[in-house]
C-alpha cells in the first residue's frame, strides 16, 4: 500500500504534466494561427500531421479504400460537390 506522502507526489507529479500538456497544446495552436495568418489551410495540415503519425502500410491500405469507395460513386463528377471539387484551385 502507498503512503500519503507518496500517493500526493504522484498527484503533483500528473498536474505538473497536464499544466506541461496545456502550454504544449497552446504553442501548437498558436504555430497553427501563424501558418493561418500565412495563407496555408490549417485543416489540411492537420490532416498532414494526423497522416505522418500512421505508418506507410496504414496510409497506403486507408489511400485504395478512399480510392475504391470514391470509383463506386457512381457519376461523382457530376454530382454538385463533384463540379465543385472539379473547378476550385488549390493555392500552394
């Protein structure tokens, strides 16, 4: 069984790391409102970010199914987010 004593330092020690978490979290937001601010689209770097966590096989088996499920849709270029997709310019 653990003491008192040691069931507080490891309490402080959980706190400590969430304040750590909280300002890791904060400095990512704000390197996000930055790349805003430069004209990059912050939801696709999210999407980079959560890409890059994944390995290469899980990337490559989630890329065919998206590619598979999207051939199904049967005349999906001419459904209005089709045209759409087909007309709007990605900026770089």
């Amino acid at each position: 069984m653990l003491s008192n004593n040691q069931i507080a330092t490891v309490i402080e020690r959980i706190e400590k790391m969430e304040d750590e978490k909280a300002a890791v979290a904060l400095d990512i937001s704000e390197i996000y409102k930055g790349a805003k601010g430069n004209g990059l689209d912050v939801k696709i770097l999210k999407k980079i970010v959560a890409m890059r966590k994944k390995p290469q096989h899980e990337r490559e088996r989630e890329q065919t199914i998206l590619d598979l499920y999207l051939a199904a849709v049967e005349g999906f270029e001419k459904t209005p987010l089709g045209e759409y997709a087909a007309c709007v310019e990605i900026e770089v």
